[in-house]
C-alpha cells in the first residue's frame, strides 16, 4: 500500500491515547483521521494537535473507511471499537485490560470476522523475551525456573501480568500449566526440580523489568528486559497495527508479527 494507512486511536486522551498521537504525529506511515475519547470529555472538540490540521477529539467513530484502530480505552471503549471494527472489517489493535468474561468471549468471536491483536504488553522487546523464553524453558525442562520483576511503587498487582505471561509461555513450552500457588515467591520446604516461581520487586518509579533465571547443575541462564520510558508500549502497538492491516481475520499476538518478520 503506498498511500498511509487511515487509523483512528480510541481512547485518545488517556495516557497511552496522548503518546499514541505524539508517535504518531511524524510517521508518515499513517494519517490519523480520528480521535476517539469517552463523551463529556472536556477537550472533546479541540484538535488533537495544535501544529496542523487534525481531527478533533470526538465521541463518534467516523464515517469514511479506515485500515486499522489503536485501542487504549477501557472496557466500554473496546466494546464500541469492536462493534465499529466487526461492522467494517477494520484492523483492531487494542491494550485495553480489565476484561471481563463476556468481553473477552466478544473478542474471540470478533477475530473471525477481523485481524484482531489484543495483548496486556506491546514491547517488541517482552515479544522476544517471551519467544526465547519459550525456547529456552523447552530445552531445559529439568531447571528451576525463576521469573523476577521489578516495578514502580504504586503498581499493586504482584505478580505483574507481564510475569505471569511468562511462567504461562514457559509452562506451556513444557507441556505443563502454571500453578498459581505461591506465586508471589513464598514457598515451605525444598523447591520442587522444574518449578516455577516468582519474586516481586516494587520501588520508585522503575518502568518495567522482567528477568527469567533458568537455574540449573553448576549454571545458569538469564533472560531479561527492561523498559527505560513508557512510549515503548505505544511504539509497539503502532508497529502492530501497521502490520496487521491486510492480515486474514483471526487472533494474533506480537510473536507472530516477530516471526513473519524471520520468516519462522
């Protein structure tokens, strides 16, 4: 496609909807055509940027064709963007979390109508993370797994889902599920050959890190990432959204992206 893709980004007054757009202002990959936020917003109305001739913040999806939307909202807001989304056969890309059962049913029968991503993380880093994670878990079924992470002082969630999505990958690439016991890393008696755990750090106003220590005999492997600046959520969701445009309907995640990129 040579003429930029047309997206809308729902939620576009929340945090991530506000580094949405400042991303979004120079790639020429894409024309922003609209700026959707929650009604009785207060800066429903005003242009999204103050520098040229956008969109303004609106309540309304719009009436000419898009390629793809960007969803940050909540669950109201998902809800709207999949009913916009299924209707026009538009690419949906949402981070929206706090999703309940019904919505989450909603999101599964949506993708065989659309491309649909939703995911709780879009680093392209966690991506990797989590494929080589997977790879190395397979390899070595017999170590101990220990999955740190460390975040800011005001998170209350522990462990974060981020963590978790990575015992569940680990977990799985073994042929088992994670058991939720424990999980916080507190644990009677010896550790049980293979198992997976947690430990939970908070303090300050740390982003985002994650490590998996695979510990074994006489050695050990590590695996991490750390996030320095937040817009690296909004960098991959936009990466996502560009390459899902054009993708059969159905359900995917970062790592296919990742691996249609290796040929994989």
């Amino acid at each position: 496609m040579n003429r930029p893709l047309r997206l809308a980004v729902n939620g576009a007054t929340g945090r991530m909807g506000r580094a949405l757009l400042d991303l979004l202002h120079d790639d020429a990959r894409f024309e922003v055509v609209a700026a959707i936020t929650a009604p009785g917003v207060p800066c429903l109305g005003e242009p999204a940027w103050h520098d040229r001739n956008t969109p303004c913040f609106s309540a309304d999806w719009p009436r000419e064709p898009l390629d793809a939307v960007i969803d940050f909202s909540g669950p109201e807001g998902l809800a709207s963007a999949l009913d916009y989304c299924t209707e026009h056969g538009v690419a949906l890309v949402s981070g929206t979390t706090g999703v309940g059962d019904a919505l989450a049913t909603r999101l599964a029968q949506a993708a065989s109508q659309t491309p649909l991503m939703h995911a709780s993380n879009f680093s392209l880093g966690v991506a990797v993370l989590t494929r080589l994670l997977r790879q190395a878990a397979a390899a070595l079924p017999a170590w101990d797994l220990e999955i740190v992470e460390a975040h800011h002082n005001r998170k209350t969630d522990a462990p974060s889902g981020t963590a978790l999505s990575l015992g569940e990958a680990a977990a799985a690439a073994r042929g088992t599920s994670l058991a939720r016991d424990g999980v916080t890393g507190t644990r009677e008696g010896a550790r049980r050959a293979g198992s997976i755990g947690f430990a939970v750090v908070r303090g300050g106003d740390i982003v985002g890190e994650h490590t998996a220590l695979l510990v074994g005999a006489g050695e050990r492997v590590e695996l991490g990432h750390r996030a320095t600046d937040r817009s690296i959520f909004a960098r991959g969701a936009i990466e996502a959204a560009h390459w899902l445009h054009g993708q059969p309907p159905g359900a995917y995640d970062l790592e296919a992206m990742l691996a249609s990129r290796l040929g994989t």
